[in-house]
C-alpha cells in the first residue's frame, strides 16, 4: 500500500473490466485483500496509507467501516459475475485490521463468502499488533473462520522499538503466539524489521531469537526502507539518527538467513522463511505467481486478467463512492503482453522455486548464465532450466532481475 501509484485511466463508475480481463477470469488462482486503514498511533517508519482518529476526520469510522467493505464485496460480486473462481485465500492486511471487533472481520468474512464463495480449505489471513489481540480476541477470530494470524513483532529490544514508534512491550509478541496456538491457529507469523539506526548485530540476533522462541511457523524479516515523508526520514535528514548502512543490511540478512535456516526455517521467497510448504503464505504466493485478486477498501489495488486498478486513498471519499454505488477506483491500468513477461520474470525469481527460462528473453539468459558464473545464481538449478537464487544472489536480488529483464 505504500508509494503514489500512478496517473493510469478512469475506472468505469460502473466497474466494468476490459474484455481482456474478463476474458481470462477464472483461469488463474484468485483471493481478496482487504485493507482496514486504522491505527492507534502513526510508527515514524510507516507511509502505508493508514489514518488515526484525529486524521480521519467526517465520512469515515471504525464503527461503520464494516458495512462499507461489505457494500464493496458485493459490488465486487456483480463485476465478477462469477467468473473469478472462488476465493482461495483472503488477506486482511492494514493499517491495524485488529481495531475492528473480530465479529466485524468475521461479518467481512461472511459477506465474501456468500457474495464470491471461499473454497474449500481457504486461508484467512488477519495481520495484528500484538498490543490490539488478546487471547479472547484470538479465539474469536479463530471461530469466525480465520485461519492464520500475523503479527508484528519487529523487535524483541525496547530501544530499537522505541526509534520505530512501536508501542506493544517486549515478551507481548510472543505471548500472542502462545494465545494463538491455544485458539486453533496452525498457522502462525512474526514479522521483523532489521537495520533500524542504532540496532546492534547483537539487537538482531536477540530478536530472531526470542521470535523463533516464541514457536511460529513463519517468520518474514524486511530490510528497514526510509520512506520519504515520514518521522523517521525526517529525524534521519536532521541528524538525529543515521541512515541504515547497505553493507549492515547485508549483514543482517545473512544473520537471519543462517539462524532461520538452522531452526528449520526455509526461505521461499527472499524476505520469507517457513517451517514447511504448508506453512508459507499462500496469499502472498498468488500476487507473486500473477493470480487476480481484489483489493477491498480505500487505497486498495486489485488485479484481474492483466488489469490493475487502485481506489481513491482517503476513507472519507472511499465511504462516499461506495456508498453511492459507484465504483470506489481511483484508476486503472492494462499491462501490456512484455509488461505481464516483465513482472513474471520480477517476482518468480524472487522465489526459492525460481524463473523458468523460458521467460527469458535471449539477453536475459545471458545474464542469468553470467548470475551462475558469478555465483548469485545456482548453476545446478540453471541446468535444469530454472534461474534460482543464491544465498549471495538473495542479496543483490534487485540487480540480478533488473539484468535479467533488460
């Protein structure tokens, strides 16, 4: 949800797709994203398009955003006409989703159900702040139909919460997965931050190790981003604090990497580690394998078909749209055949399972035969007609898919 997107086209007041994508609806895994656009208090690190209370101001609430995201399912519904498929995963993602009351996330659930239809064995993602979730709020959620919780640990180590903004106590994390598991929950996630100013390697270490202490079954740890606009970036332009070191973000990969892996932990995606295949998340394994989806809430983007479309940011003209019954997107845009090759290429070779050669264009396997040779490709892999990252290669991600989409 961070970043602007960009000016692309009027989406339909209607909602109504381009013939190419309702064309090829249905022929791809599809889920729902639903954003809840609250938080309590704003972290200094954060540009997601998040509101507090006194940010929101008229047209919108927590107490009657519900109902909105359920008038956009069923608009959704009619635009789809059926012909997505069911739903196989849903992710409620934030902002702090865990502000609404659970039986308000379970009526969200409800409504997709009956408007688009979840298959059998859906997964049901909610992402929480461990200080918004208690052990009777888990259970709740639990019985209403989620399957798996997120929560955001970030650190196990007061002073580096404290330049993140972060307000749950240390230990509050990990009690919430103890909670989680006595609720029914097979499928449990921390996730970190690391290089945030003033972190140690010892600061790191500590908090994968209380993390993996704590017993989840997933961990994702993202390198911490400065995003233009926000406290931290400013704090970091005054001098207050230094700007996190390429070669430090480097370290604390590795030192993630070996501590995951040693626990039992593989990578599957370069920021992910699971403890088996059905503990990854499968959501975020449709977005990186080019599956539909549709976002439901103000500033959430969709996908169907080689369509991408945004809505409108703000939730106060997000509820008055919806309301209307027009359709709540900003704007859209149609991928072009190499722009669908393009992002192929980006996200699968993100993967532990890899890019397919034959994605490649001729020059593209030429970089990935010069990626082998230079170590940050795996040359048995390469073999087998697959570009798979290394260890080495993890690190320089970036690099190595912008030389094999050139």
């Amino acid at each position: 949800m961070a970043g602007q997107p960009p000016a692309g086209e009027a989406v339909p007041a209607d909602g109504r797709l381009p013939e190419t994508a309702t064309g090829r609806l249905g022929s791809a895994p599809f889920g729902v994203y639903v954003h809840v656009p609250f938080c309590l208090t704003r972290c200094g690190y954060c540009d997601f398009n998040t509101y507090t209370a006194t940010e929101l101001g008229s047209g919108a609430s927590r107490e009657t955003y519900a109902a909105l995201a359920i008038d956009e399912i069923r608009f959704a519904a009619k635009v789809l006409a059926g012909r997505a498929g069911p739903v196989q995963t849903v992710f409620f993602g934030g902002g702090t989703p865990t502000l609404l009351p659970p039986a308000d996330l379970a009526a969200i659930l409800r409504a997709i159900d009956g408007e688009l239809g979840l298959a059998d064995g859906v997964e049901v993602t909610a992402e929480a702040n461990p200080e918004t979730v208690d052990e009777r709020t888990l259970a709740q959620l639990r019985a209403g139909g989620f399957t798996r919780i997120s929560l955001g640990m970030q650190s196990a180590v007061p002073h580096v919460l404290a330049v993140l903004d972060r307000v749950h106590q240390p230990g509050r994390p990990e009690q919430c997965v103890a909670w989680a598991r006595a609720a029914g929950f097979d499928q449990v996630s921390l996730d970190l931050i690391y290089g945030t100013p003033g972190e140690s390697d010892a600061d790191w270490e500590m908090s994968l190790d209380r993390a993996l202490a704590a017993g989840p079954d997933h961990i994702s740890a993202y390198s911490l981003i400065v995003e233009d606009g926000t406290r931290l970036a400013a704090r970091i332009r005054r001098g207050e604090l230094p700007m996190p070191d390429d070669d430090v973000l480097a370290d604390r990969y590795l030192i993630a990497d070996a501590r995951l892996s040693a626990a039992g932990l593989h990578w599957y995606e370069v920021s992910n580690w699971a403890a088996s295949p059905a503990a990854e998340c499968r959501h975020n394994r449709l977005y990186w394998t080019g599956g539909d989806w549709w976002g439901i809430g103000p500033g959430a983007h969709s996908h169907a078909g080689g369509t991408r479309w945004w809505n409108v940011r703000h939730p106060a003209a997000y509820a008055e749209r919806v309301s209307a019954g027009l359709s709540p997107g900003q704007a859209r845009e149609v991928l072009t055949d190499a722009e669908r090759s393009t992002e192929k290429i980006m996200l699968a070779t993100r993967l532990a399972s890899g890019c397919p050669v034959q994605a490649l264009s001729p020059a593209g396997l030429a970089a990935a035969r010069r990626a082998a040779a230079d170590g940050l490709a795996c040359q048995e892999a390469l073999g087998l007609g697959i570009v798979r990252l290394t260890r080495a290669g993890r690190l320089l991600a970036d690099a190595v898919i912008r030389d094999l989409t050139d």
